[in-house]
C-alpha cells in the first residue's frame, strides 16, 4: 500500500486528508476512493489533483507514497480535461520522452512521488553546517531555446483613441506633415515602441489591425490615444524564461545550506505534516523564491508563488518543463 496526502485549500483555510492505495494504481481508482458516498463518472471528472500547480493526468500510476492538491474544476471543464487524458494516455510515452540521458531517470514523466532519495540526518549528520542533498540535473534545452535569464520586457503601448473614427491616424515619418497612410491603427491594437521623440511614436503592430509600423501621436487636443501597457509577468514567461526560472531555483534549493536546513526541518518533523512543519518550510522555500521569482516579474512571497505556478500553465505539458519539475521535487523532498 501507498499514502497519498490530498490537501485541500477553500476559504484561506488548508487541510490534508490521507488515502490509502495499492501501489501502482491509476489516479483515477484514487479519485473514485475519494467520494463519500460513492460517485458516477461525472463527480469523478469533476475534479482534479495537481503536482506543484498542474494536473496529474487520470492514468498515472501511484508508486510511492506522494502529496497532491486538490482542485475542483465542476463537470464541464472536468470532461473536457478527461478527454484530453484519454486522448493522451497512448502517446503518453512520446511526449514524456526526455531530451537527454542524465543518470537515474525514472520511467514516469509527471513523477508522482513525493518522497525523495535524501534520507533524514542522522543527528550527528545534522551538526555539520552544510547537508549535501540531491543533484538536480536541469533538461537539455532544444533548439532554438538557449537564451538564459528573464527576457528584457517589450515596451508596448495600447491604442484607446480613434473608436468613433475606426481607428487612429498613421502617418510614415515621425512629421505631423509627413504623408498619411491609407488604413488607420484599429482601437484596442496593441503595438511595441521601436521610437519615441516627445509625443511621437514609432511603432510596429503586435495585434489588432491597420498599417504594420508608422508614427502616432500620443494625444490629440490634450486627450490621451495611445496609453503605456506593460507586459505581465505571465506574458513574460515565455518557454525559454520558464526554463531558466527552474534552473534558477534548482541552483538556490541545491546549496548545501538549504539542504541542511531542509534536512533540519523533516529531522524535526518526520512526517511532513502539521502547521509547524509547513510554516517552517513554506519560510525555508521563499529564501530562494524571494531572490528568484522578482527577477521574472513575480512577487517574492507565497502570492507570487501562485501567481508562478499559474504562468506555467502554458508550458505544462513540455517535457523539458516536467523534468525539471521532478528534479525540483527530488531537491524539495516533495
């Protein structure tokens, strides 16, 4: 038999439940054991459980003893996401399949697992200053995604001007005499800065429609047209950045004084539960979350923490992003 923790989050307060299971049982027969009483298929769908923000697919099987959230999703988007797992369970092994061959890699993509190989120091082990834990192995980056760090923010700006009039004027040089182009810059298009003299800008279209590039002006008659509009940080998170966030994080969590001070508090607390356990961990956690997370536009607090794990969603089924998810785990003790 397996543990699974199930914790469940409603109205800010938190709590964990354990379910016993045979050992490589599909999630699916974990959540049909969940209901009480007894559900169809629909009350089964209706929820989901997730491993560091993302869903655990119905057909993965348990092997270990593990921590998951649960998140109600209701019947609609419930089937719509059981589909997909049915959809993906006979290709499940291409698209798990790593893009290299580092030492140890387990079989399962999405490694369900929460227990790691570290072992709890012994208390002599614990009176060294540093512990040296788990040796995170960062996925081998495809083509075309080498760039490392948090991507320099686009400039852009909003067109909120022109809706009576079909859009806002375009004219070819920065001049306010200079020729009018034919098609206007459509209200609501979003457009990157590639110059700014005064209250001129050059612009090139991102969306929305109207001429590719050209000058605007950023007010007529004293009103506003054009507006600055940041990008956010989950925009910012492209695949690249997604990657360099995790290899980021595994460099904090992988010092030896991290490790120890982990390895310190699962000493005091064997069982990984309880508010004491999960206060000192959660604070131990946003040492490095707090350095991390504001370089890539997030907060450095558990807000910002959700707010990360949210920004994945659209990367979430890579498989360079999953690997480095289960080495994060390893490192974590997860």
């Amino acid at each position: 038999m397996v543990v699974v923790t199930v914790h469940f989050t409603e109205d800010n307060q938190r709590w964990s439940h354990d379910f016993e299971v045979n050992e490589d049982v599909a999630l699916r027969e974990l959540k049909a054991s969940m209901l009480n009483p007894p559900g169809n298929e629909e009350d089964i769908d209706s929820f989901e459980l997730r491993l560091l923000g993302r869903r655990v697919p119905d057909f993965e099987k348990i092997s270990e003893d593990c921590d998951l959230d649960f998140e109600y999703l209701g019947p609609e988007e419930g089937q719509i996401k059981a589909r997909r797992d049915r959809a993906d369970e006979h290709r499940w092994s291409e698209l798990q399949r790593p893009f290299q061959e580092p030492p140890a890699r387990d079989k399962s993509l999405i490694k369900v697992p929460a227990r790691s190989p570290l072992q709890v120091p012994t208390p002599e082990a614990a009176k060294l200053p540093a512990v040296k834990g788990y040796s995170a192995q960062p996925a081998k980056r495809p083509s075309g995604a080498t760039a490392k760090g948090p991507m320099t923010p686009l400039k852009r700006w909003e067109v909120i001007g022109g809706a009576d009039k079909g859009g806002i004027l375009v004219r070819e040089g920065q001049s306010t005499t200079s020729k009018q182009l034919a098609d206007r810059l459509s209200t609501g298009a979003l457009v990157e800065e590639l110059d700014l003299r005064g209250e001129r800008l050059q612009y090139k279209r991102l969306t929305g429609s109207g001429p590719e590039t050209g000058w605007v002006s950023l007010s007529v008659s004293g009103k506003e047209i054009v507006k600055p509009r940041p990008m956010s940080p989950e925009e910012m998170l492209t695949f690249e950045c997604a990657l360099s966030l995790q290899e980021e994080l595994m460099e904090g969590f992988g010092k030896p004084e991290f490790q120890s001070a982990l390895a310190q508090i699962i000493q005091e607390h064997p069982s990984k539960s309880g508010t004491d356990f999960l206060r000192k961990r959660t604070e131990l956690f946003l040492t490095v979350q707090s350095v991390v997370l504001p370089r890539y536009g997030f907060e450095g607090s558990p807000k910002g923490v959700v707010q990360m794990m949210g920004a994945f969603a659209p990367h979430g089924l890579r498989a360079e992003v999953a690997w480095n998810n289960d080495q994060l785990n390893k490192l974590l003790q997860m």
